[in-house]
C-alpha cells in the first residue's frame, strides 16, 4: 500500500543491505529519471556521478510512501544537492528538464542503442560511435570492425534477446534445466536465481546456480549439461568459462568483479509449447519459438550460500559488500566472507549464516530489489 503519511525518515539507512525494497517502486518517477542521469554518466565515463545517482535510486525504492514534497528528503541518505534540484524539477513540473535533454541528445540515444547488443558495453559503442557509425546497419557495413562472437551472436537473436523474459518462460526454462541436470547427476542442485528469485515479473536473462553435494564435481557437471542441450539442437549460443577459483585468495575488493567459477553465458531456444500461457509476437507465433539469454554458475557447493547471495544481485548485494568492509571490516564476495580482524575465513551453509556474520537482520530475497 502507498501511505500519504511518512514513516520516520532518519531510520532509512545509507546501506541498501539494511533496507527492504520490494518490487513495488512507489517513485517511479524519480528513479525512472535518476537512472537516465546515471547511464548518461557512466557514457561520459563518470563513475561518481553515476554511482551517486543509482544510490539515490535505490533509497527511493525503499520508501513504503511516495515523495510528495522536497522537505521529506532531506533527512534521507544519498540525495546529494543534484538529485535534490531534480526531485524539486518533478515535484513542480512533472518532469526533469535535465533528463528530457538528455533524452533526445543523439549521443546518449545512440550509446543506449549500441549497447542494447549482447556483447557490446559502454567501451565498444563509444568506439563506434566515435568512428561515425550511428545505426546497427552502420555497424554491419563497416568492413574494419570485427565482431567477437559474442556480438555477432547478439545481433543475430537482437530481436527476441532485447524483449524481456517473462516469469512463465524463465519457469519453463528451470524445467529444461532440471531435466538436463537432473539426467547428469541425480542428486544436484539447481536454483533459480537473479532478478526472477528476488520475485520479479520480468527478465533480460534467466540466472541458475549449478551444483552437486560431491565437492569437485561442479565443474564437470556444468560442461555435461551444456553437451546435452547442444544435443538436444536448443544451444543457440555458448561461451563457457572454466574456473579460475582459488581457496587461499581473499575476497575481492572491487565492488563489480566477477567471480572466478565455472560459469556459462548462454542463448536457448525455447519452444512457445513449452510455455505455459505462451504465445509472444506475432512473428514468435508463425515460428513457434523465441530465443532467451541464460547465465548458469557452478560453484563448489562448500561455496553455494555466498553464490545464491552475490547473484541474487541488485544494489543490495553491492551494498553488503560495502557494508561488510566499511562497517565490520570484512571482505565479502561471491567466494567467501573474509574478517580482517580475526584474520581468518567465516564458513556458511545458507544466506541466514551471512547475514549473521555480518551481524544483520536477515532480509528476503523478495526484499533484496534495490
Ligand atoms: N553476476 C555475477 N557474475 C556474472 C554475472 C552476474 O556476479 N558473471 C551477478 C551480478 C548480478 C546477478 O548476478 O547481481 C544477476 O545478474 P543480472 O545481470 O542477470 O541481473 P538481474 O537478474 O538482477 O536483473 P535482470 O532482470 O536484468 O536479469
Ligand atoms: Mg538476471
């Protein structure tokens, strides 16, 4: 529900771990702005600014209410004096000029559409960009570019990887899953995760965690589960990355770094009778199917609780990371949680564990949308 009087707003924490935001966002209107000025920084390559524009973000979602005046604000964390004059330019407009601007700059337009490639990030559309190319039809025609595979796989499924995943076909894609798992190793492990396991309705990929009770195991497990989709002919796309996982090292500093499992980055077919409610585009309608990007991880299960916790993703899990360090002087990532104090690893078998740790109140994975 949207209550028109505020809860207390000085107990809303800077943390998004010490926050619970649902998938109801009750200042779109804000946040929906706040993101724009934060992708136009990062394409100006402007890390605060746009680190500072996405925590405002994630503060806004976390409010059960709706920002109906500026006074409300500020005693809130992560709204700067920028942020502020844009709340203030909606609250008495109804929209940010500063954000419509930018809207239709052709740059920001093109980036966004450069970067809407599976394979592309903000480096490689500023390249083209930079060299005159302003369409995809620009980007096919250049002889000098070279495409990785990855990117060619990207415009070759554009159509259908750039539409979002629906709850239905992301069950109906754990069922292929389960099935090929299941056939490898009877007792493994397979867990929704991503966005999907945080509750959302939709997706720009499905992400599952792949593993088995018998430590060692994990990797070998995930390389059969690709050979058997490739057999069954729905592996569209496959780069797969073996582990690179080292039990001594600490866990990483930086915020945004990968983790070292083996993992794979994949396009499935998926069959629209395979889909419960089914039916797409019109075009998916004559053909029968759609294409959908997947992400599958394979950590050793000793590793699986700090796993499930990093890609069920958000501001959230950044945030615990930040937290962990700046707040407890701990270093966490997907691997491992790491007391500096103590000098020595904390062990976890579930989530409930980590937070623990960490010495915070468990929150849901449907509270964790930052
Ligand atoms: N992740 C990771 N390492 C990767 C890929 C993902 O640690 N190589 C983590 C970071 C994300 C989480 O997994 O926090 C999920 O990544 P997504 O990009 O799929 O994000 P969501 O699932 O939250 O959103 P979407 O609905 O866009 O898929
Ligand atoms: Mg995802």
């Amino acid at each position: 529900y949207t209550s028109t009087t505020p809860t207390p707003v000085s107990t809303v924490s800077q943390y998004a771990c010490q926050r619970r935001t649902t998938t109801q966002n009750n200042n779109k209107i804000f946040t929906d702005a706040f993101e724009v000025l934060a992708e136009s920084h990062e394409f100006n390559d402007m890390e605060g600014p746009c680190l500072a524009f996405r925590r405002a973000a994630s503060v806004l979602k976390s409010l059960p209410w709706t920002v109906q005046n500026l006074r409300v604000t500020e005693d809130l964390p992560c709204l700067g004096e920028h942020s502020m004059c844009v709340i203030e330019e909606i609250l008495q407009h109804g929209r940010s000029f500063e954000v419509e601007k930018i809207l239709s700059d052709e740059r920001y337009q093109i980036l966004k559409l450069f970067t809407s490639v599976f394979g592309v990030g903000p480096k490689t559309a500023e390249k083209w960009y930079r060299r005159g190319l302003r369409s995809f039809s620009d980007v096919l025609a250049e002889p000098s570019i070279h495409l990785n595979r990855m990117q060619q796989s990207g415009f070759l499924h554009y159509g259908d990887i750039s539409r979002a995943v629906s709850k239905a076909e992301a069950q109906a894609l754990g069922n292929i899953i389960d099935e090929a798992v299941h056939a490898i190793t009877p007792d493994a492990i397979l867990t929704l995760t991503g966005g999907f396991r945080r509750g959302k309705d939709f997706g720009h990929d499905v992400d599952f965690i792949v593993t088995t009770p018998q430590l060692g195991k994990e990797e070998r497990l995930l390389t059969s589960v690709i050979d058997r989709l490739k057999h069954q002919g729905i592996l569209l796309y496959c780069e797969y990355q073996a582990s690179t996982f080292d039990e001594s090292k600490l866990p990483s500093h930086r915020f945004e770094a990968m983790d070292h499992f083996a993992k794979c980055f994949l396009i499935l077919r998926l069959e629209d009778s395979q889909v419960d409610g089914g039916l797409q585009t019109a075009e998916e309608d004559r053909r029968g199917w759609r294409a959908v990007r997947v992400d599958l991880v394979s950590p050793p299960v000793d590793r699986y609780a700090f796993t499930l916790l990093g890609w069920s993703g958000s501001r959230f899990e950044r945030d615990l990371r930040r937290f962990a360090r700046m707040e407890r002087r701990m270093l966490l990532d997907n691997h491992a949680l790491y007391d500096k104090t103590k000098k020595e690893f904390l062990a976890a078998t579930t989530e409930k564990d980590i937070f623990a740790h960490l010495g915070l109140e468990y929150i849901e994975p449907w509270q964790r949308n930052a």
